[in-house]
C-alpha cells in the first residue's frame, strides 16, 4: 500500500547537520535524521500515524520530553520511543549536541496486520494505541543499526528490510507486559497529583484534571500513572475517598449523609455501595465496628 508520513513538527535551536535519507517500504517509510541541537532549542511533534523512534545515540544529558507542552515539567527521554498516532510530543534540549534518530513511519493498518495474528484483531488495536518508552534495548538497537545501513546504502531486498522492521516491532509491542511498560511518573509528578486530588476529595476529579496535574496528556498519563501506582487512576481515586470516608466516620458527631457529601458522593445511599464493595461492610457498620 503506498503511505507517505503527514508529520507535524514545529522546531527551534535544531538544524540538519546532513539531508535526510529515507527509504519507502509498503505501508512503512524509515527516516534517518542528522541534526545539531542548541542548549534552550525545543520541539513539538504531532502525527496522524503510529511511529517508532530510535535514538542511535544516549539523549539523557542533551534531551528531555514531556507529554504536554503547557508546563515544564520535563522528564528523560529513552532512547527507544512508541508514539501512537495522534499522541503530541514535546521535547526540550538541556544542552547542545548532535542527535542522530531513527524514524519508522507506519500505515496503522500495517501494524495492526502484523499484530492480529498473536494478539487478535482487538488487542491488536489496543496494542498500537499505548506509548512505550524504553532507556535501552540491545536487541533494538542492534536491529536499528542494521536499518541504518540499508538506508544509507540500500543493498538488500525490502523483504530484508522489512524482516528488520518487524524485528523492531516485536521486540517493542508484542508482549503485554512491553506494550504497557511506558515511563513512570516521577516522584514530582505523583506527589503534584495526589495533591491535586486529597484537595478535590469532595468532587469526582477527571482522569483530564489530574493528567494536567502531572503536566502529561491524558493518554500517557494513564499508562505512566498504572505503571506507578498499579492502579488506574480511577481506582486510585476511589480507593482514596473510600480512606477519606472512613476517617470522617470515625468522628460520630458526623453523619453517613455528610460523609457521602465531603467525600463527592451523590448522596447516602451511593457512598453506601461504594463502601461496601471497597470494604465488604456497610458505613454504619463498619463505624460500630472502628468504635468497638
């Protein structure tokens, strides 16, 4: 199928230090980018299709990413990245230096061809919608260097080619285990979030509101925040009311109804259901019991 790559890049404090040599395979492009970065320079990146990037060189000390650009609140970038299509990164360098990436563009459908097979075709369109983020992948990487040479010198048959890329594609998406292991929240973030939410235990707070808290787009935050947690954060935030409830209990001067009211239930009857479901007893019950 012919696909060409339809990316957005907004770019400053970054310039080629070679043209771009690229090579086009069904339903697939692979892009080798040379570039100079300047200390301060910064970029947006936003595409409609899926993408895997792999940095031939450690980044750590010269480039940092975010998964949403209105704060700064920059993390390391690994040197292998899944990005889903539609999913904006921001990057920012902390120092100069000279970037040498690996790109590989994909027709989503081609992915999702290569994936049903293992997966099923829904899981599959699952897998190909999470970020993956990796420091380092031996295997990965000694198959990118491989990339990298057929695209400077094209010597063997895009079957070869594409066996490489697939390669890739495995070694990245085609376990559960790899396909969710996106970066962590760091401890900065984590700790701006559960603020965010102890201080809004009396409403029910948007998985929108707390990815904003942590400075991440509402998808990465998901998936970086159960990596860290273990927990969704709906289950998290549930968990931490039910807490809240049950410290609010223990004062008897306050009633269920209350309860449910400080704690962003819509009323008695739900915080009751909750409740129960959380901790196998009832509000009243369970306050009779912490009373001895």
């Amino acid at each position: 199928m012919s696909f060409r790559p339809n990316m957005t890049a907004i770019i400053e404090g970054l310039t080629p230090r070679l043209p771009l040599q690229w090579r086009a395979l069904d339903g697939m492009v692979i892009d080798l980018w040379h570039a100079q970065g300047s200390a301060g320079g910064r970029g947006y990146y936003l595409s409609p299709d899926p993408r895997i990037v792999i940095f031939l060189d450690d980044v750590g000390d010269t480039m940092q990413r975010a998964g949403n650009g209105t704060r700064q609140d920059w993390a390391p970038l690994g040197r292998i990245s899944y990005v889903p299509a539609g999913m904006p990164i921001w990057s920012h360098l902390i120092a100069d230096g000279a970037l040498r990436h690996l790109d590989l563009h994909f027709d989503a459908r081609i992915l999702q061809a290569w994936l049903a097979p293992d997966f099923g075709s829904a899981a599959a369109v699952q897998t190909i919608r999470r970020p993956v983020m990796l420091e380092r992948a031996a295997e990965i990487e000694a198959l990118a260097a491989l990339l990298v040479a057929e695209v400077r010198r094209p010597a063997q048959h895009d079957v070869y080619v594409q066996s490489l890329v697939r390669g890739v594609v495995a070694a990245l998406l085609t376990t559960p285990e790899t396909a969710t292991a996106s970066t962590p929240l760091t401890p900065a973030q984590l700790h701006r979030v559960t603020l965010h939410l102890e201080g809004n235990l009396h409403r029910r707070v948007p998985a929108a509101e707390l990815a904003e808290a942590a400075g991440l787009s509402e998808s990465w935050f998901a998936h970086a925040f159960k990596r860290t947690t273990r927990e969704t954060p709906l289950q998290w935030q549930m968990r931490r009311r039910i807490e809240r409830a049950q410290q609010a209990l223990s004062d008897p001067k306050t009633s269920v109804a209350e309860v449910a009211a400080m704690t962003g239930f819509a009323d008695q009857s739900h915080l009751t259901r909750v409740f129960r479901t959380y901790t196998g007893s009832t509000p009243a019950v369970w306050r009779r019991s912490a009373a001895g």
